[in-house]
C-alpha cells in the first residue's frame, strides 16, 4: 500500500512542480515561496481548529491533530530550517533555470537519501538497487550536458550549485522525515500544520530583512493563483508521502525514488507548456532515470 501511496505523492509533486514555475517565472521568489506555505497553512487550519473544538469529528475524518510536547515542536523546527533553506535555493535556481534541466537534477536526491538510509536506517539495497541508483546518476550527467546546448554550464552557473545544495538539503529533510514519522509517531496533518507555522515565521523574518525595506522588490511582486495551487499540491504530495511511511515496512530508499516519476509531468507536459529547447533530446536522459526507477521499483 505504501507504494502507491508514494506514487499518488509522485502525481501530485509532477503537478506542483509545473505551477511552481509558473508561480516563480519573471517573479520574485521570497514572497511566492511564503505565498504557497500560507496556502498550505490554510488548508489544515480548519483541522487544528476542528481538534479544539469538535476532536471527536476530526478523529472520524482522520484529520485529528493531536498535541505535542515542546521537545517535539523543536525537532519539528529544525525541519522547517532545513526546508526554507532548501526551498529559497530551489526556488532561486528555477527562477533562472529552465525547469527541464532543474527537475532532472533534483531527480539526483534519491541517490543522497539512498547513502542516508544506508548508514543511518540501516536500509539494505540489493543488486538491482544500486544499478538503478547509479543509472539515475549517469542520466543527471547527460542532462548536464544537454545544459550546456542552452548555454548553461554546469561548473561555472550560480544557480546549478543552487540546486545541488538545494536537492541536497532536501534528501537530508527526506531522512529525518522518517525520525520524525516513525520515531516520534507524528501523524501527517500534527507534522504538516505546525512545519508550515514554523516555515511561514522563518521566511517572514527573512523578508523583513531582505524584501519588505525595498520598494523595488514589492514592486516587482506579482500575485499569481499558481501561487496558491503550489501550497495545496505540495500540501497534498506531503500527506500521501507521510502516510506511507506511516507503514513500518515502508524504506525511504525505495519512497524516494518513486517520488521521481514526477519526471514524467514536469519534463514531458513542462517542456511543452514552456516551451523550453532540446525537449527530444532530454527524452534519452529522462528515460534513463525512469529506468532507473523502475529497477527500484522492480527490485
């Protein structure tokens, strides 16, 4: 069951990520990225109020949040850290990048999860994991070199060592998911709420440094409903990711790399939506890495 969970969490990331750029495109990208975690806030605020006043309903409807201890909150916090880190790199990099070279390169994150759940899960891969992992790896290196054909190059761009540092932070949120899931018992809807609380004061005192003091910046600012649909998609992937590894036989290995076939929305239905260059020659790396995914999945 936890498999097709992470596939339903694969759809709706392929969705969120096609909205995202169009969310981040000619725009600014501090107050979209606290646009979409304010969206996401919004749709489980009616939970948390729901768990105060009418607890017995939200337990029916499986939406209870429950309530934590204060320890519980810091390690919740840290994760917040980690993400708004992760997601200002990302969203910077997508912002100048063409989104059919930043998805692939994100595809890279199973690879480091996949170390993770190795020395820190104990996880333990078998032969047909670790071709499928390198393959995904071999298909990112031919991506880099498709780049270079749109006048990226991959040692000297700013924004590529954005998203590698950006893919990176993610596999580390990735692992600690899983402490925090299986370890601590959060159920998704207590982790979500209070991880977005925690995100959106964050980001609010990054903007009051960065962004709120210059006018040019709020200018520049243009409120899209991509921005919104970005929160709830990711708000969505999030719950069915979390559910799965709610299961104790789920392996954070083998979740993360199903989560890739998101590759298949974001380049295929992205490139042509985008209109961004060498579509049929990003189909030979692309499907190198669902093959890669597939020898997971198979294994």
């Amino acid at each position: 069951m936890w498999m097709y969970l992470g596939l339903l969490a694969a759809l709706f990331l392929g969705l969120h990520n096609l909205c995202k750029k169009h969310a981040v495109r000619g725009n600014e990208v501090l107050p979209v990225l606290l646009g979409t975690l304010c969206s996401g806030f919004l749709m489980f605020l009616p939970f948390y109020l729901g768990s105060i006043y009418y607890p017995e309903f939200t337990k029916e409807l499986d939406f209870y949040i429950t309530e934590i201890p204060w320890e519980v909150h810091g390690f919740i916090f840290i994760k917040s850290m980690i993400m708004a880190a992760s997601w200002i790199l990302a969203y910077q990099a997508l912002k100048h990048l063409p989104i059919t070279i930043v998805t692939p390169i994100r595809s890279a994150g199973p690879f480091f999860t996949f170390i993770g759940a190795i020395f820190i899960y104990k996880e333990q891969p078998n032969s047909l994991q670790w071709i499928g992992f390198f393959v995904i790896i071999l298909s990112v290196v031919l991506y880099s070199r498709i780049g270079k054909q749109e006048g990226i190059i991959f040692k000297k761009n700013k924004w590529i060592l954005a998203i590698i540092a950006a893919t990176f932070l993610g596999a580390s949120s990735g692992l600690y998911d899983k402490f925090l899931i299986q370890n601590l018992s959060l159920n998704p809807q207590t982790l979500q709420f209070w991880f977005c609380w925690y995100t959106i004061l964050i980001l609010i005192f990054i903007l009051a440094i960065l962004w709120f003091p210059k006018a040019e910046k709020r200018k520049a600012f243009t409120f899209r409903w991509s921005i919104i649909a970005v929160g709830v998609l990711l708000q969505t992937a999030d719950y069915f990711y979390f559910k799965a590894l709610q299961d104790p036989e789920a392996l954070i290995m083998l979740l993360s790399a199903i989560k890739r076939s998101q590759l298949i929305i974001a380049v295929v239905i992205g490139g042509l939506v985008f209109k961004e260059k060498n579509k049929r020659k990003k189909l030979i790396p692309l499907t190198g890495i669902l093959v890669g995914v597939f020898l997971i999945l198979y294994s």
